[in-house]
C-alpha cells in the first residue's frame, strides 16, 4: 500500500517540500503524530485498546520486546526522513524497493526457492525500472 500511496502522492510530496521546506524533525512528527491519532481512534472504535493495556499489564515480559520494536522504528524512520528530506521524493521507494528485491533474491539462492519463468520476468522488470529511474 505504501509503494501505491507514493506513487500517487510523489508530485504533491515534492510541491510541499519545495513549498514549506519541512524539517527532517517535522516530517517525523507530523508523520507520527497522524499515525498515532488514526491507530489511536481505530483501537477505540475497535474495542481494542483496553485489551492490548490489560495484556501488557498481565506479561510485562512483552514491554521489552514493544520497547525494542519503538527503537529500531524510530532509528529506521530517522533515516527515512534523512532521504526524503535530502534527496528526491522518488530515492526512498527506489531504496525500498530495492531492499525488498534483494531480501527475495537471497531467500531464492539461500533457502533454494523454486522461481518459476514468469517470476524471473517479473525481477528483471522490477530492476529495469530501477535501473532506468536511476539513470532520470
């Protein structure tokens, strides 16, 4: 769904960087303070917010996990909004998309994946793109 909401959103994400010059620490609160409020509401709509508390309370074992879950996300989100705000709007999906690519070419060669011709098509066409969004 990201990769969609980018593709659809990369020009209006340009014209608001050219625009308002949103800080690196501007972009990572705005972004996670409307993550919070949408997760938030949706946990109450839900009814699940009270049970998510009382099984945290319950295994306080699990808090060192959600802990380290907040810290290596905000190490990542950190470097994300270092790209976005220092290079062009269409670097960090190429990154991604990137780094998704090479997790399914090594889980290929190392777990020994059967990959069918038409899924070989498919990762030449995805890095043919990238290729050719390098070179723009």
């Amino acid at each position: 769904m990201a990769i969609v909401a980018d593709a659809f959103f990369s020009d209006s994400q340009a014209y608001c960087k050219s625009s308002y010059k949103p800080t690196q620490n501007q972009l990572f609160l705005g972004s996670n303070l409307y993550g919070f409020v949408c997760i938030f509401l949706f946990a109450i709509v839900s009814g699940e917010l009270y049970p998510s508390i009382a099984f945290c309370v319950s295994h306080p074992t699990v808090i060192k996990d959600v802990l380290i879950i907040a810290i290596t996300q905000i190490v990542s989100q950190v470097s994300i909004y270092y790209v976005i705000n220092n290079f062009k709007q269409h670097i960090y999906p190429l990154i991604s998309t990137v780094r998704k690519i090479m997790t399914i070419l090594l889980s290929i060669f190392i777990f020994d994946h059967k990959v069918k011709p038409m899924q070989w098509l498919g990762i030449v066409i995805v890095f043919s793109a990238m290729g050719y969004e390098l070179l723009d």
